[in-house]
C-alpha cells in the first residue's frame, strides 16, 4: 500500500504544479496593466479591429487576407492557452482532493489491519 500512497503523492505534487500555473494566471488576469494590454486590448479590440480589416476592400488580397486570419488565429490560440492553464488547474485541484481523501483512506484501512 505504501507504494499506492507514493504514486497519490507524486500525483499531488504533480497537480500542484497546475494549480500554481493557474493561480499564476489568475494574479496575471487581476492586474490592470495586464487586463488592460492582454485580455481588452489584445483578446478583445485587436479581434475586433482584425475581423473588421477582414472586410476592408483593401484588404482583399489573398495574402493581406492570410496575414490577417493569422493574426486572429494568434488571438485564438493565446485565448486557447489561458483556458487550457485554467482547465489543467481546476483539474489539479480535483486530483489533489481525491489523491489526499484516498491516502487517508488508506492509511485508515492500514491501521485497521494492525
């Protein structure tokens, strides 16, 4: 059993390290320069100036139209990254409850056995 509780406890650890990232994150998304530049001006206006200039007549042209669907895909896979961080991180506080409720439960069925 006590290589049951190393495994739940590298596990711990492991979705430590997740939550830390997103708690990172989550200080990032409280700070004003940051909400300001990255999530308004970046996530938002830019996204919006970008599919307006899709429109544009003159930018037509098939490479200013594939420079531009880069730009809102770049937007589109900095968006995915944060909400990947925050997935990962909700998940590793899950993990981190059940591995902590199964080691107790183990070292209770332990002592029991004793």
């Amino acid at each position: 059993m006590t290589s049951e509780i190393q495994q739940l406890e590298h596990e711990i650890q492991t979705s430590k390290k997740s939550v830390e990232l997103g708690n990172a994150l989550e200080r990032l998304f409280n700070n004003r320069d940051f909400k300001n530049i990255v999530l308004k001006g970046y996530l938002e206006q830019e996204a919006v100036r970008l599919v307006h200039l899709k429109a544009s007549p003159e930018m037509d042209s098939p490479a200013k139209q594939a420079a531009i669907v880069r730009d809102i895909d770049a937007i589109g896979a900095l968006s995915g990254f944060f909400k990947e961080i925050q997935r990962q991180a909700d998940l590793g506080r899950k993990n981190i409850a059940f591995s902590e409720e199964a080691i107790e439960s183990i070292r209770a069925e332990e002592l029991n056995d004793e």
